[in-house]
C-alpha cells in the first residue's frame, strides 16, 4: 500500500484534489514519507479509518515532502 523507502525520486508526480461533495470530508497529511504513514497507521489503530482508505503518499516535489489524501463520508446531522 505505501511506499518502502523514505527516500526516493524528486520529481513529483501529478496530483489532483478530489472533486468537492458536500457529504464528504477530505483530510490531507503533508510532511516527511514516514511521518505520514505514522499518522495514518495511528489514525487506523484509533479506529478512525483504514489505511487503504488514504492515497500512496506521493512526492510534492519539495525536497522530502510528500502528500496524500483521504475522503470520508460525514454522519447527516441530525
């Protein structure tokens, strides 16, 4: 699911936010390749979403930094 090694290629790859839907919440984790997968195994861990749910950490383009991204649906108000 995620990349094995932090290091890695400096170009980055072409990336698309996901289209806006008011039913839908979109979190985005910024930051250093292993920091997002901690982040995202925590979150996993706490029950808050599966790790599948969020996309392969992609490189920004900025030295070290990486970005991925995960929808979820939001409970209706009630």
């Amino acid at each position: 699911m995620f990349q094995s090694s932090s290091g890695g290629s400096s170009a980055s790859a072409p990336f698309n936010l996901p289209t806006y839907r008011p039913d839908r919440l979109c979190h985005i984790l910024l930051g250093d390749h292993k920091a997002l997968v901690e982040a995202i195994n925590r979150m996993a861990v706490l029950g808050y979403c599966e790790k599948i749910a969020w996309i392969d950490p992609i490189p920004t383009g900025r030295s070290g930094e990486y970005i991925s991204v995960m929808t979820r649906r939001i409970a209706p108000a009630e």
